[in-house]
C-alpha cells in the first residue's frame, strides 16, 4: 500500500503544476479597456487632432459625417465605417477630412485590420498630423497587433511612439509593453519598467499583479510573493477587480505547495471566494494543504464538497480520486474502496458525456446554438458569447469557451455568418435595383412624347420678342412719365368715353349753337378728365413698380422656361446612357457577388470545421485526463484488493 501515497501525490503534484503555471501566466493587463465599450478606446478619436478630450459641443459641420457617427455610437460598426467610406468617396465628409480618418482608422483596428489601419495612420502622419496624433496612432496599433497575436509588430508599433501619452493611456501602454516584454520572457525587463510605473504612481492592480509574477519569474521569489500577498488582501470595488484577486490568491497558493509551505498555502486559498470561477482549485489545493500537514480527515471537508460539484471540471474530477485516498489514509480501506469505485463509474460516465458533446459538435449543434443564443445585428471585434447554447452537457463547454484561440476563431466564423447574409441581401437589393431600373426605363418612354408635345406649344422665342417689345413700351412710358400708359381697363373704357364727348363738344362749338348747357357739359369734361388725369398721375410710381415687377417675373419665367427646354435636351441625350451605366454597373456588381458568395461560403465552412475541431480537441485533452484518472482509479483499487488479500492471508497463517 505504500506505493498508493506516492502515485496519488504524484498526480497531485502534477496537477498542481498545471494549475501553478496557469495562474502564473501574465494576465492581458489592459483585459479591462480592452473588453469595455467600443468608446473605452475608440472616444479619444474624434479629438486627436486637437489633442484634448472629446467634448459634447463639438459640432459637426457634415451631415453624412454625423450619420457615420451616430451609427458608430450605435455600436452598429459595420454599417458605421461603410457608410463613412461611401461619403469620404463622394467627398461628403468636409471639413471632417482627418476626423473621418481617425474613426475609419479605428474601425478597421475594431476589426483586426491591422494592416489597412496602419495605412490610414501612415497616411495622415505623412499629412503632417501632429505628434499626438500619431503616437495614439501608434499605440492602438500595437494594442491590436497584440490581440491578434503579433507580439513583434506589437513592440515595433510601440517603439514608433515619441512621448508621454496622456491620462490613463500611458498606463495602458506600460502595461501592453510589459506583456509583450513576458510573452518573449524578457521578466527582467519587464520588472524593471512596472517598477517605473510604481514609482510615476502608474500602476493598479493590474500592474501589481503582474509586476509580481514577472519579479518571481524573474529569479526574485521573496519580492514578488510578498507583492502578490499584499494584491490578494486588498479590497475591491469591482466584480474583475474580485476575479483577479481571486487569481492571485489561488496563484499563490499552489507556489506555496510546490514550495512545501501548506500552512501559507491555505493562508493564501481561504481567501478565495466560494463563488469565483475559480473555487473549484482553490478547493483542491486546501485539501491538498490540509494533506501535506499530515491531516487528511481535515483535507476531507473541502475535497467532499468539491467531488459533489458538476464532473466537467478537472479539479472535480481530481477530487473525486483525493477523497478516497484521504480515507485511505485514514485507514478506513472500505470507504476508500467505495469511493473509488464511485469515481471509476463517475469517469466511465463522464466518458460517455463527453462523447457524447464530441457528436454534437461535430453535428453542428455548438456553433448553431452559439449563434442562436448569442444574436447580434452586426459583426464586430467587442461582441461576446454571453449565454450557453442547448447541449447535451453544456458544463464541458466551460473550459472550450474560455480558450482566446477558440473565441477569436468563432469571432472570426460569425463575421463569416454576417458577411454571408449582408452578401445575400445585396443580391436581392440588386434585384430590386433592377426593378426600378426597368420602371425608369418605362416611364422615361412614355413621358418623353408627352413632354416633347406640350415643349412644340411653346415659342420662347416669340415670348422673348413680346418681352423686348414690352421692355421698350415700360422704358418709354417712364421716361415720358406717361401715366395713361399703365391705366387699366375701366380707365382705358372712360378715357375713350372722354375722347367722345370731347369731340362732340367741339362738333357743337363748330356748328356755332347757343344751347345754354353747352358750357354746363364742358365744365363737367374738364372736371372729370382732370380728376382722371390727376388719378393716373398720383398713382404713376405705384403702377410703374408693379409693371417692373412684373417684367421681372416675366423674365424669371422665360430663365426657366430656357433651363426646362435644356433639361429636356439633355435629358433625350444623357438619361438613356445613365440607364447603360447603371445597368451595366449592376451587372458588374452582380457578377462580383456571385464570385464573393461561394468564397465567403468556403471559408465559412473551413472556419466552422476549424472552430468545431478546437472545440473537439479541448474535449480529447479532457478525455485524455480522465484515462489517466481511470487508470491511477484502478491501481489504486488493485492495491486494495491485494492489501485485502493479503492481510486475509496473513490471518490465517499459523
């Protein structure tokens, strides 16, 4: 039975190496702004140029522009940076020209298009944008160069940025830097610029943590335990905050078992929250703890708890082999036994589940029921799995779904989706493109007729000549200030009437009579024609104004009449190669879609093999744990049996 200790704290110590060195590995220290809002990094964009923070007055002078805006603070990307290209196309977006760069610039970093973002950034340095500007530039490239995984481009990036950054974006920069310097295991480096930080007053919690692991990686243990230490008792305010804490905690308390320490061990893990994600190895690690102190009834109570939990989780399942070994270090040989053989029926169960989950990746389900589960109106580089799809037993796709390879390759496969179906709706707006298209076509031929017959009852010219002649007649009449020339109808009638009865006067002077009302009649003429002359002479500026507002309504009319006719022409010659070109435009785009859609479809299908297959081979590697538990299960139940046997035998001995 001696050989069954051994065996078991073996495969402890090698799981806790495992965990060790997980918990060790750098966190992405700017994980916060990172995964914040599009805005956390994207917000400063607007003010580059001016270099200060982005303030609500700013106005926006180009309507297209705010549109691109509005759709950006949507979170509607995609659509955001298209419709910004199409009005920076069309020169839509002035006087914005080098705020659209920015936000185009950091759309296409949103998208991981690091390359073509770098060109837009290249472009406005080499417009002389000013220093600011481009060391931003610079440090929102190396971001996404590091998240693509492009440590070198990331560092190369880095190194192009001249001065301080401002505000809270310096330490942000310290600490991509100081992951880029671990992820090459340059610790020493590393250290020596979060130490800066410390001192500039640089530095949280991030900071610290990972100032801690790069001091114990790099050959001051003492210094960076004691930094972790004081992060594992700080307080927090925030649930990411509590997450890291946690972190730290279990980081620490699985050195200290390697480091024979398990009083400081448990120290470190009972600081550990029963609710964090990662309860489950703290839990192990406290009994392995209570272990190493000699005292297995004690490692008993957490392992108890911990072998109860959901057996997708590693730490479970190395409970489920802990408990009965602590019996058996307890002596009680039956309980062990029973326990053990419950583990072996848990692994041969726990096999089948992950079976079967294997069937249902490989039959599409995962990825259907992440994208089900998980909508969203566009692609974009922030969206996240937020909820489990339906699955046999979705506690396996934990471990699968925390994997960064794994996230940005489904990211990468529901890009894929999206461009499918925004590829899609172009067809059938196309479609209908067409449609109009023919409608344009129709109603163009059967208007023109129309059109060209109402144009054949109108002479402009002829109206042109009676304008001049009118023209003439309103400068003669001012000129002379002749007032009978604006009389209207009723007085042009009585000024006839007047005409008459003057020459019937004179006929009656002429004929010499000696009627008595002859002078009565002529004073009534004078009279009445002096009240019209009079009339006509008061009012000769008023009708004067009125006739040359008119003569200019007139020649507004016949400027329009002039620009109609010009439309009309070059209607007949222009519209019917407008309908050609839009035509053939839409022939050429058609054609490009049906060359887009079955490459889109191929990657789509090469991406979601891909993603199924990280999926499977997270599952295998859990497959390939719980052989290892299996067989360490069935020694250990051999060893029983012979111990069994053997103190049968030695009972009956003489």
């Amino acid at each position: 039975m001696r050989s069954f200790p051994s065996l078991s704290r073996a495969c402890r110590r090698l799981a806790g190496w495992g965990l060790l060195a997980l918990a060790a590995l750098p966190v992405p220290a700017f994980a916060q702004a990172w995964y914040s809002p599009a805005q956390a990094w994207f917000s400063p964009a607007l003010s580059w140029l001016r270099n200060e923070p982005p303030a609500p007055q700013h106005v926006i002078q180009a309507p297209h522009y705010g549109d691109s805006l509005f759709y950006f603070y949507q979170s509607r990307y995609f659509t955001s940076v298209t419709n910004l290209m199409v009005s920076q196309q069309v020169q839509r977006v002035l006087p914005h020209d080098d705020e659209a760069e920015v936000l185009r610039g950091g759309l296409f970093l949103s998208y991981g298009l690091h390359k073509e973002a770098g060109e837009v950034f290249a472009q406005l340095i080499e417009r002389g944008a000013p220093q600011p500007v481009r060391d931003r530039a610079w440090y929102y490239l190396a971001k996404i160069r590091y998240q693509r995984g492009l440590p070198a481009q990331a560092e190369a990036a880095l190194a192009r940025i001249e001065k301080a950054l401002p505000g809270a974006l310096e330490e942000d920069r310290v600490l991509l830097h100081a992951n880029l310097l671990m992820a090459r295991e340059d610790y020493a480096a590393a250290t020596t610029l979060l130490e800066a930080a410390e001192k500039q007053k640089l530095g949280h919690q991030y900071t610290r943590y990972n100032l801690g692991v790069a001091l114990i990686r790099s050959g001051q243990p003492q210094r960076g335990v004691k930094l972790l230490d004081e992060l594992g008792r700080a307080p927090a305010t925030s649930e990411e905050l509590r997450s890291l804490r946690d972190r730290t905690n279990v980081a620490l308390g699985y050195a200290a078992l390697q480091a024979q320490a398990p009083q400081d061990a448990r120290k470190y893990l009972e600081r550990v929250r029963l609710s964090s994600m990662l309860a489950n190895k703290a839990l192990l690690g406290f009994g392995w703890a209570a272990a190493d102190m000699k005292d297995p009834r004690r490692a008993l109570v957490p392992w108890t708890e911990l072998a109860a939990r959901d057996g997708g989780d590693a730490a479970v399942l190395e409970a489920r082999l802990a408990v009965p070994y602590a019996f058996a270090e307890l002596g009680a040989y039956a309980q062990s036994l029973a326990h053990y053989e419950d583990a072996l029926v848990a692994y041969d169960n726990e096999q089948t589940n992950l079976d079967q989950s294997i069937a249902a990746i490989k039959q599409g389900h995962l990825l259907d029921g992440l994208m089900a589960t998980n909508p969203g109106e566009e692609m974009g580089w922030f969206w996240k799995i937020d909820r489990l799809p339906e699955m046999p037993h979705a506690t396996h796709l934990t471990q699968v779904l925390a994997q960064h390879p794994f996230q940005e390759a489904f990211k990468n496969y529901r890009d894929l989706h999206f461009l499918a179906q925004n590829l899609r709706e172009w067809q059938s707006k196309l479609a209908v493109f067409g449609d109009m298209l023919d409608n344009r076509r129709t109603a163009y031929a059967q208007r023109l007729p129309e059109v060209r017959a109402q144009r054949s009852t109108l002479d402009i010219e002829a109206l042109a000549k009676r304008r001049e002649q009118a023209a003439g007649e309103l400068a003669q009449a001012e000129s002379a200030a002749d007032g009978a020339a604006f009389a209207d109808a009723g007085e042009r009638e009585l000024a006839a009437r007047l005409a008459r009865v003057r020459a019937t006067l004179a006929q009656v002077a002429n004929e010499g009579s000696s009627d008595p009302d002859l002078a009565a009649a002529r004073d009534r003429y004078r009279r009445v024609a002096g009240a019209m002359q009079w009339r006509l002479a008061q009012e000769f500026s008023a009708r004067l104004w009125e006739a040359q507002k008119a003569m200019r309504e007139l020649d507004a009319a016949l400027v329009e009449a002039r620009r109609r006719d010009a439309a009309l022409a070059r209607a007949q010659r222009d519209e019917p190669a407008r309908f050609d070109a839009l035509a053939a435009r839409i022939a050429v785009l058609a054609r490009r879609l049906e060359q887009l859609s079955p490459r889109v479809a191929e990657l789509t299908g090469a991406q979601k093999q891909y993603v199924e297959a990280l999926a499977i081979a997270e599952l295998d590697q859990q497959k390939e744990r719980l052989v290892a538990y299996t067989t360490q299960a069935r020694f250990a139940v051999a060893q029983l049996y012979d111990r069994a046997s053997l103190a049968q035998g030695g009972s009956r001995a003489p």
